[in-house]
C-alpha cells in the first residue's frame, strides 16, 4: 500500500537523524517508563496507598476456598482494577459501551470494567512480546521494529473489540433465529387459556434446551414481573438487552395490545 510506502521512506529519513534517534529513545523510555509505574499502581493500589492495603487486610474474610477459583478471582480482581482506570467518565459514552456488552450476553455490572482492562492488558502484554521478539531476532532495520510495535498496540487495542463485535452477531443471530418458533409456542399457549405472563414463562421452559439465549431473556422478563415490574417496561427492558427491531416490533405490538385491552391472541397471529 502506498501509505506503507510512505511510512518507511519518514522512518528511513527520521532514523537516519541522530538527533532525532536520541529523541526517539528518550520519548520511548519515558513512556515504557509511564506504562511500568502505571500497570503496577493499577495491579497494587496499596503501593499508593498503605492505609487501604492495611484496611483490606484487616476486613478479608479468612473462609477457606479452593485454590484455582481463588486464583481467577484474584486475576479478576487485577484486570477489573486495571479496566477501571480508564473507564470513560462521560456516562454516554460509558453506557453506549455497556450496553453492547449487555447486548452481546454479558450482564454482570463489571463487565465494562473486565472488557477495558482485558484491553489495556493485552496491549501490555502483546508489546512486551513485540520487545522480546525484536531483540531476540538480531539486528533489524529500526522501520521494522517500529511495524512490530505499531502492530502489537494495534491487535492489543483491536482484538477484544473484534471478539465482542462477533459475540454480539452470534447472540442477535441467535435470538433473530429463536422469535419464529417462539411466536408459534405463544399463540399456542394464548389459544389454551394462559396469559401473557404465562405464556412468556411457559414459553421460556419449552426453548431453553433449543434456544438458549431468548429463554434466557424471557426468564429474566418474568423474573422483572415477578417482583412487581410492570409488564410493559420488563417488556421494553427485554428489547434494550437484545437490540433486535424485531423484538422492538413484537414488544411494541404486545404493549398496545395490553394498553387497549386487545385480544393477546389474536394479536400474536396477525403479527
């Protein structure tokens, strides 16, 4: 490509410069320096501040757990501490983010925090490896070595965002898949006598082996209603959590329908 091209030919003319080397090194070892300082108060927050760590020390519950899950909470502790520091303060933006981890099937309120230190890790880590690969791999021309750096940042910041874009086509697909057989069971149900409410949760029953990830939203829907939610709102919640227009259309079609009074049933059919 041509701004390939280009780049070498400025890192060629910009390598050659020993004023500029000298700047280049001073400008990386400082922030190789930032990064070191900033990864072990993100991991070790009791580095900055004692009191806390003594605080922590004290309040720990000493009940015996297994080893192995002791370990992945403690490395989800650290990678959670470290998405938290640059979690974004715009809540707009926060939310936007969150919801598209939501969307994608991962609910739980750290989860924004996980995906942004799993982030932030990974470049980490993925640049450490870039170092190491470059000075085992000898002398090779400064241009190279700035692509492996360049691209070890690149995959670091990108990968978890390609991985999360492919969980939420795989989750929407999934459900887009699910609504048909699911509006067959519902107006089955309807025509037997139940109501919206137990059609919903007899419905979630009959798919869950088949169809995972809309009985899952259904449950948590009749879960909503069942501590005192309003139908429509644990409805409309439900079209927030999968992002699917279709969702969107039936969710709307049911609310006018318990709005006005409406027959469920032949509300169902005609839709």
């Amino acid at each position: 490509m041509d701004w390939i091209a280009k780049f070498q030919v400025w890192a060629n003319g910009l390598l050659t410069d020993p004023a500029a080397v000298g700047w280049i090194f001073v400008i990386g070892l400082g922030l190789l320096s930032f990064l070191v300082i900033f990864l072990l108060l993100s991991l070790f927050p009791t580095l900055a501040n004692p009191l806390k760590g003594r605080i922590n020390a004290l309040s720990r519950d000493d009940t015996p757990v297994d080893s192995k899950s002791n370990q992945l909470d403690r490395a989800q502790r650290l990678v959670e501490r470290l998405g938290k520091t640059v979690t974004p303060k715009d809540a707009t933006k926060r939310d936007r983010m969150a919801a598209k981890l939501i969307q994608a099937g991962y609910r739980s309120p750290i989860a924004l925090r996980l995906f942004l230190g799993s982030k932030l890790l990974g470049m980490a880590v993925l640049l450490v490896l870039a170092i190491l690969a470059i000075l085992a791999s000898g002398p090779i021309p400064p241009n190279v070595a700035l692509m492996y750096i360049a691209l070890a940042l690149v995959l670091g910041l990108m990968g978890p965002e390609y991985w999360l874009t492919r969980q939420w086509k795989r989750r929407q697909m999934s459900i887009r898949r699910a609504l048909p057989d699911a509006l067959d069971l519902l107006v089955v149900c309807s025509e037997a006598g139940l109501g919206l409410n137990a059609a919903i949760q007899r419905v979630a029953l009959e798919i869950e082996i088949q169809h995972v990830d809309l009985a899952q939203e259904f449950k948590l829907a009749m879960l909503q209603m069942s501590v005192g939610m309003d139908t429509s709102y644990a409805l409309r919640q439900m079209v927030d959590r999968t992002g699917l227009p279709e969702m969107r259309s039936l969710v709307s079609t049911l609310d006018q329908a318990i709005r006005f009074g409406t027959s469920i049933t032949s509300t169902l059919r005609s839709y």
